[in-house]
C-alpha cells in the first residue's frame, strides 16, 4: 500500500465502512497515523501504526419517534424488512413533516438515529404497497447501497395496468424531471438511464395484471414507464389522467375502479446479499386486500 492516499488504504482495510465516512472521521481527528492527525489525501509510506476511533454519531433530531404500527416480515441484528401499507410515506417531506416511515423506525429501534435516514436506502411511493429493507448499521448500510449501485438487489412488483397487453417487454427509456410538472417525472432523453422488465401474469376483460421487475430504481419508474407505453397504472391520479371506464363495465366493476384510492402497485417480492453472512436472501408479501378485491371484481366483470 506505499504511496496510496490514506483514506483510499483506510477503505481497503475497512471495508466495513465507506470511503467518504472515513475520509470525514480523518477530517474530525479520529485517525491517527504514527501517533499524528493526518489528512486524507496523504500518502502513506508503509508500515506505519494506524488508529481508527469509530463513533457513533447521531445523524440529526430533526426526524422525531412516533409510536406507528410497523409490519415487520424479517428483523436481525443488521435488517428490518418491512411490509409497507399504501398511504405511509416513507420519510419526512414537503407536506410531510412527521407521521412517516422514518418516525416510526426511530421509536422501534432508538439506535437508528445513528444511521443516515434511519437506515433507509430506498423507497417506495406513499400510495405503493409492500416490501422495503432497512439497514440497522453503517455496514449493513454501506453494504446495501453498493447492492442497490450494482444492481443485484431483485425487486419484484404487481402492477393492474388499463387496457389488454398481448405479450411482456423490456422497456429501456430515460427518466428525468418533467419540464413541465416538477411534480411529474417523464420520460426523457436527458434523463437517468431506466430499465423496467414486465411479464403478463393474468388478463382481464380490459385490464392486465403484470409481474415487474427493475433493473434501476429512479422515481415513480414503473407508473412513468407504464403511462409511456399507453397502459397506466389503474388508480394513478398522476399519470392516469381522469378515470375512464371500459365499454361494457358491469356497475361493480364502475364502483370498484370509483373507489381504488391508489395506483394499483405492490412490491411483493425483494432478494438481495444478506450483509453478515454473504448468503442470497430473500422475502415474499402478499397483495394486499384492497388489491385482491379489485382483482376480484376483474374476475366477476370478464365472466359476466
């Protein structure tokens, strides 16, 4: 390692920890090199004597604890998996001060503070149900988001689009900021590469009840996607537009499809590398009930 900068040596022997937050805890004095503060970019020479103090350190008490019911599918010493309801946003925002996912981790597990956003290192939309993992140490942390950058966590959604499709695709278009809705993403050349894999798991009279999977994870990604290849999500208020019912609707089916308050989404399925062990993991969660009695009605409407 002569002559490599010290917070490059530091990530190789402390892989457990990422390259920036040692570079900051060289910068805070809680490196020593040979007894002395050093600065991240100096070079080493070889064979000296290095001393690193790791603390804990609370990211912020901006996000408080709130007693919010939590489904919990998996919990160990380095993951929480959690089974997310439609309508529970997952960390504090614009609209959204309090009554979050964040506030909740934090009053189930106090130490959570000393993971950046309680451990949170992806998302899902308010109104998306379903499975999203939770990391409860910088490790599993840093390890977790290296999965997310390579693209081996598997994330698999159920998604009821309008209209009947015929076969699965690939749909591989950027995303990016709308130009016209900075609330709406759209698809882009400017964008951020985005790749959505679909296959048909059930058709309806007209609908289609598809099985996706994600190679990226940019924003509101599926519904973008979908709305572009003229199937939107049933229950997007976003990239719906107004509700339209199909010709022929039986009235349950108009009084169903009235009264869905959500895109019709659910992430059923996440696999990825445990951290400690290294051993391919992976976790299921059922649709939701507000999901299934929709289908349901698909199912009663098409044999009508």
């Amino acid at each position: 390692m002569a002559r490599e900068r010290l917070d490059k040596v530091l990530a190789s022997l402390f892989s457990e920890y990422s390259r920036s937050r040692l570079s900051q805890w060289i910068l805070q004095g809680k490196v020593l090199l040979d007894g002395e503060i050093p600065k991240p970019k100096d070079r080493v020479s070889g064979d000296e004597q290095v001393e690193v103090v790791v603390e804990e350190q609370a990211q912020g008490r901006e996000c408080q604890p709130q007693p919010i019911p939590l489904a919990i599918v998996y919990e160990d010493q380095d993951l929480l998996v959690i089974n997310k309801p439609a309508g529970l946003v997952v960390h504090p925002a614009a609209g959204h001060a309090d009554g979050t996912l964040q506030n909740a981790l934090l009053y189930h597990d106090e130490k959570l503070v000393n993971v950046p956003r309680a451990g949170i290192v992806h998302r899902l939309d308010k109104d998306t149900s379903g499975l999203l993992v939770v990391a409860r140490n910088l490790t599993a942390h840093k390890s977790l988001i290296e999965q997310l950058q390579e693209r081996s966590v598997h994330r698999e959604y159920l998604a009821l689009v309008n209209g009947v499709l015929t076969a699965g695709g690939t749909i591989d278009e950027p995303i990016g900021r709308s130009g016209r809705d900075r609330k709406r993403m759209a698809v882009r050349e400017s964008g951020k590469q985005a790749i959505t894999h679909y296959r048909v798991e059930q058709r309806y009279r007209a609908h289609t009840l598809v099985k996706v999977n994600l190679e990226t994870g940019r924003t509101h990604q599926i519904r973008v996607h979908m709305a572009y290849i003229h199937h939107n999500l049933v229950g997007d208020p976003l990239y719906g537009g107004r509700l339209r019912y199909p010709k022929g609707s039986t009235e349950p089916l108009k009084q169903a499809l009235h009264d869905f308050p959500r895109q019709a989404l659910h992430a059923g399925r996440l696999g990825l590398i445990h951290p400690r062990s290294g051993e391919p993991v992976e976790w299921t969660a059922e649709l939701p009930k507000d999901m299934q009695q929709l289908l349901q009605v698909l199912e009663q409407d098409a044999a009508a």
